[in-house]
C-alpha cells in the first residue's frame, strides 16, 4: 500500500505538498524525543498520502497503521529505527518531490521493512514470553 502512495504522490504532488512534506522531514530530523519522532513520523507519511491526491489512499494508509501500531496512531520505536528513518525519510521525501514514482516506491517499500523488521522482532519476544511463562506454569503444576 505504501508504494502505490508514494509512486502516486510522485505523480500527482502539487507545490503545496511540497512544502508539507519538507517541513515534515524537518520536523523528524529535528525531533528531540521519542514522542516528536512520532508525531514527526505521523506527520510525514500522512503529507505523503495527501500528496496522492486520493481520499481513499489516505484513509487506508492511516487505517493500516494505527492496526499495525495496534491502535497507538504511530509505529513502535527505537533509537536503531529512528536512525535509519532519518536517512530513509528524506531519500523518500526528495523522489516524491522529485516526481520520480519508481524510486519513490521503491524506497517506501524500503523504508516500510523496518516496520516489518521491528514488528516481526516484537512478535518473537512475545512468543517467546508467552512460550516461557506458560512453560514455567506448567512445570508448576
């Protein structure tokens, strides 16, 4: 979903969404905590979406991450994706202002594996504090 929006925001962005989106890099860059980098983070693919053009894109790709933030409106954080996303994010940023749509889906599809690679990480540690709890349970019993 992410490279479609961003292939079509290439396509479609407008002077407007131009400087939303800049002003939006500046804010992650710039960020000086955990809760402004997700703001900023929210900020700046939300200007992206908008940047395409359809209501309906927009909307599902707010839809998607608030299910994959598990309702929290922002992706789960650490210092180690905050310093990739700030590399990732103004790379993506430039190919939409550019008005490149392969390189910019392309780098959507890049910058969105550290949500699956984060994401993925989290699931293992709760399998396997799942797993461990419900092993030391049953060695209770």
């Amino acid at each position: 979903m992410e490279q479609l929006i961003a292939r079509t925001a290439a396509v479609r962005r407008e002077e407007n969404d131009i400087h939303a989106i800049r002003a939006a890099v500046a804010r992650y860059s710039q960020a000086a905590d955990r809760d402004a980098s997700r703001l900023a983070d929210q900020a700046l693919h939300h200007a992206i979406a908008r940047a395409a053009h359809n209501e309906r894109l927009a909307e599902l790709s707010t839809r998607i991450r608030r299910e994959v933030s598990f309702g929290f409106d922002a992706e789960p954080y650490t210092p180690e994706v905050r310093r990739r996303a700030v590399h990732q994010h103004p790379e993506l940023a430039e190919a939409v202002i550019a008005g490149d749509p392969e390189r910019a889906a392309s780098l959507a599809a890049r910058h969105f594996s550290l949500t699956e690679e984060m994401l993925s990480a989290l699931h293992a540690r709760i399998r396997v504090r799942s797993g461990g709890e419900s092993n030391a349970h049953d060695q209770g019993q």
